[in-house]
C-alpha cells in the first residue's frame, strides 16, 4: 500500500531529513514509526501526504508513483488518506459534528449522507453524544478523539497518526490505540509514528524505526 | 421528474471534481457510482449552500459589511450620478440641436411692406423650412414686454427695433449651413444674418470633454472598487488561514477553497451595486424638484430621466462582475501561499 523506495529528502537549509529510506507496507496492515524527535518521522508523513516531494527516489501509495502527481492531483490524492495529528487541528468556530463532515462535504457528499457517516464515525470513537458540542468543550482525549472521527469518516485506504497520543496519559494512550487497531482489522492500512516505546512494545505490531533519517530497525 | 433530471445533468456538466483522477482500489471503489450520482446532484444545490453561507457570514460582522457596501455604494454612485446628468443634458442638447435658426436682421430703411415682401421670396426658397416675420412695431412691443427697458423706449423719436426675419433651414451640414447664411446676408434689405448654431456646437463639445471626464472617473472608481473588495477578501482569507489548511489536508481542491471567496466577492459586489442604484435614485430624486423649476422658467416641460431598467442591470450586473474579479485576483495571490507545512 506505501513503499519507499530509495527515498531522501534534503531541506533547502542542507539538513538531510530522510537518507536512503526503503520499506514497504502491505495493504492492510499496520506499523509503527519511531525514533527521537528529528529523526525525521514527521518528513516521512509529509513525503505520503505530498505535503513535501522526495529530493531522491520514490514514493508509492497504492501503486501510485506520487511523482507523476502533479499540483491538481493533489487533493484526489489526500482523499484516500485520513490523518490524526498531535495537535488534533480541529476547528473552534464549529461544532464538534460539522468538524467531522469537512471532509464529506468537500469529497462532494449530500448532507444528508454526509451526517450518517459522520455520526457513525463518531459512534465508533464513542463521541455520538457530544456531536453538537463546539470541540472547545471537551477534554483532550475527546478533541483527539473528533479529529480520529475526521480523519476515518470518508473511510480512507490509509490512515496515518502523526505522534497522537502525545499530550494524553498512559490510560487515554491505550483507548486510542486500540481505536486504531480496530480499524486496522477493518482493512485500513495504518501508519502511527510515536515515541511513546512502552506502549509500542505492548502492541505488537510491525515497527519501523529512523535512526537520523536512516532506517534502522524493520520488525 | 424531469426537473430532477435536468438538474443532475447540469451538475455532471459543472463539476469536473468528483472524477477520479487518482487509481482507487478495489475495496474503494466498491459501491462508488451511486453514491458518484448523488454527489454529482448534490454539487449544484452545493453553489447554492456555498452563497447563502458566504452571505451569511458578511452578516456576522454588519458592521465592517456595512462600511464596505458603503464605500462602494458611493464609488458605484458618483461616477452613475455624472452619467445621468450627462444623459439628461444630451437629451435636452438633442431637442435643440435638430434646428438650427439664422436671424436676418433687416435694414432700419425698409418698410413693412418691403419686409413682408422679403419673407414671401424667402418662403420660396426650397432650401428653407419655415421663416418668420417679426415686424418693427411687433419687435417692438416684443422688447417693451420682456426687457424691462419700456420707458426708455418713450425718449425716442422712432423706433430702433429692425425687422427681423428667422427662418429654419432643411436640415443640412455646418458648412452648407454658413454658406446660407452668407448668401441670405447678400440679399436685398438684410442688414446682418446670425447663424444661431454656435453656441450648439460649444455644447456638444463641452459634452464630449464631460463624457471623457465621467468615463476617466468610471474606471478610476472602478478601480477603487475593485480593490477594495480584493482587500476585504484578503482580509477574509487570513482570517480563516486555519481553516484552509485543513480544507486543504483533507483533500479540498482549490477550487473547492477557492469558491466561498469568489461568492463573497460577488455577494460585495452584487451589494454595493444595489445601494450604489439607491443612492443614484436618490441624488436624482433630490434634484429633480428645482430641475423642474428651472425647467419651468424656460417654458419647458423637461423631466429628469433617471437609471432606466437597461441602466440598472448593467449597472449592478457590472458591480457584481467587479466584485467576482476582485476576488478572484486575491484569492489567487493569497490562496497559493497557504500550504499546510
């Protein structure tokens, strides 16, 4: 579903984030990324959200070379994969429900069918309750929760988190990554880039870990 | 029925968004096309949704919108004001135009007679339309009426009123015309023959420099009004930078972001147009009383001629065009340089 091949990506400034980078994630499946802060697991995502373009090698996402995907394309692209972000960007002018349907609606979907998904999305992080709530309002763990809603509500090929549990505790930690593996066994291939490494371990899946933009452990 | 249909086939034309540009696979493509349709139907009653919310977020802050409809409403106004009252004095410009006169002052020698018998030759004349007589006694009852000056006319031996002879000429050239009127001037018993066009030509010439200054000023407050609806779009941009980053995160094309904007700039446009045509119907009514008047004391039933209903449209149809192009100016400038990061 994603492969690295041979990828680097070097920032105007010199500082070489990602060196020689080839791995591949199968469709279905699910990972970890580690390393410390710098290591470059935040260039990584971006390289598959097309936020940055790879100054060496390629990158695949469903069989696609993101390479031959030019400006316009970009946002076809960005619709196949959800993102969780540590910071949750959820929107404070909103409520919690018109949140979730952004994505919907500017996929093109009715509204009508754009608010059944939404409260099924928001069913499944047990959110269904709080849909008229401005996000504000909730607790950390509730708004990280909104934006796992809209990142999985146009049920997306590939869902990717970037560091998503970073401000929750131990407790949170585990409810959202449980979230994640459920939707895991529901077929979405699944990126999460964490440094949380007790959590890790205790969830046994694949882990990919960046060593100063090297690859240093597969497994 | 059949408006349905005719609204899902519009929508296909319109929205070139919804196709797949990017390989899906299987397990995404499972159960598209209806839900394809819908979108596609959905895309239309979409443009709608997207300017009753561009409107109502102008109501949000109605005092800013209302500051902007303002200042437009005046640029819009002020150059449209110009234009009537250039409309209406080429419209009264043009009923006096159509016949020019030539006054043939007789001499002081020639009797009634004589003159009469001179305005009988001219009507024979097939170059002239109509003439008429204006004798020594009648020119002077004329003059004691309207000058004010009767009593000085009591010290006199005799009368010093000439006759007069106007006659309309056919309708001719400028050139044809001062060529009659040295011929009429030649005649027998004329003393003097006015051409009374002159003053015509002055003021179609100073119509012309005012229509160049009204279309200059136009375009300078066009200008003005496009610029300010391109900065309250800027503004608006910025203040919702976050919200299109993650628009633009989660698959928004740019047309997609670029479209709430666009309908603003025209809701600005489509505003400042309609209050522009108020304060012009205003401005007009005000002045249409002592108009009248004024009319009046020349013995004239002018009325004032406001923005007719060809005027109007195009006035708030090119308002609205301004505001979309405003728009669409900033939006392309600022929507490039947000990218998320």
């Amino acid at each position: 579903m994603i492969r690295f091949d041979n990828v680097s990506k070097c920032y105007e400034t010199g500082h070489e984030a990602l060196s020689n980078v080839s791995f591949a994630l199968e469709d279905g499946e699910m990972a970890f990324l580690t390393g410390h802060s710098g290591a470059g697991k935040s260039t990584l995502m971006k390289l598959i959200m097309l936020m940055e373009r790879p100054t060496r090698g390629h990158v695949f996402v469903g069989e696609q070379n993101l390479a031959g995907l030019d400006r316009k394309q970009i946002p076809y692209h960005r619709r196949r994969i959800g993102v969780v972000f540590q910071n949750h960007q959820l929107l404070f002018d909103r409520t919690v429900f018109d949140n979730v349907t952004l994505p919907l609606m500017i996929c093109g979907f009715s509204p009508r069918d754009a608010g059944r998904r939404a409260r099924a999305a928001l069913d499944k992080v047990g959110l269904l309750t709080k849909e008229k709530m401005n996000p504000i309002a909730l607790s950390t763990g509730e708004q990280q929760r909104v934006g796992i809603a809209r990142a999985i509500v146009h049920k997306p090929q590939v869902l990717l988190a970037d560091e998503p549990t970073g401000n929750l505790d131990p407790q949170l930690s585990e409810e959202i990554m449980r979230l994640f593996l459920e939707f895991n066994r529901h077929g979405t291939t699944v990126l999460i880039a964490s440094h949380d490494m007790g959590l890790i371990q205790r969830m046994r899946v694949r882990m990919l870990s960046l060593q100063q933009g090297r690859l240093a452990a597969d497994g | 029925m059949a408006e349905q249909n005719n609204r899902r086939r519009g929508a296909q034309r319109l929205d070139p968004q919804v196709k797949p540009t990017v390989k899906r696979t299987a397990s995404a493509t499972s159960g598209r096309k209806p839900r394809q349709a819908k979108a596609l139907r959905y895309d239309s009653d979409n443009h709608w949704q997207t300017a009753k919310t561009a409107f109502s977020r102008l109501l949000t802050t109605p005092a800013a919108t209302l500051m902007t409809v303002a200042v437009l409403a005046i640029a819009l106004a002020l150059p449209g004001v110009l234009y009537s009252g250039l409309k209406n004095v080429q419209q009264v410009a043009a009923s006096w135009e159509g016949d020019p006169r030539i006054a043939l002052y007789l001499d002081l020698s020639v009797d009634d007679q004589q003159a009469d018998s001179i305005s009988r030759m001219l009507l024979l004349r097939d170059d002239l339309a109509a003439v008429e007589l204006i004798s020594r006694a009648d020119g002077l009852a004329e003059f004691r009426a309207l000058s004010g000056f009767g009593d000085v006319l009591e010290y006199l031996d005799q009368n010093p009123i000439p006759a007069v002879i106007t006659v309309q000429p056919h309708p001719m050239s400028n050139d044809e015309l001062i060529e009659l009127q040295q011929q009429l001037e030649m005649e027998d018993g004329v003393a003097e023959a006015q051409l009374d066009m002159a003053w015509v030509q002055r003021l179609n010439s100073a119509l012309e420099v005012a229509k160049r200054v009204v279309v200059m000023l136009g375009l300078l407050l066009a200008t003005a009004v496009l610029l300010v609806i391109g900065n309250t779009v800027r503004v608006s941009i910025e203040s919702r930078r976050e919200e299109i980053l993650i628009a633009k995160l989660v698959g928004a094309t740019d047309s997609w972001v670029r479209r709430p904007f666009l309908y603003t700039g025209a809701w600005y446009g489509f505003l400042g147009g309609l209050c522009g045509w108020g304060l012009i119907q205003l401005a007009l009514m005000l002045i249409d009383t002592p108009v009248r008047e004024l009319a009046g004391l020349y013995n004239n039933s002018f009325s004032l001629l406001g923005l007719g209903v060809v005027d109007t449209v195009l006035l708030i149809s090119f308002s609205l065009l301004l505001g979309l192009v405003g728009a669409w100016v900033a939006v392309s400038r600022y929507l490039r340089a947000i990218e998320p990061q």
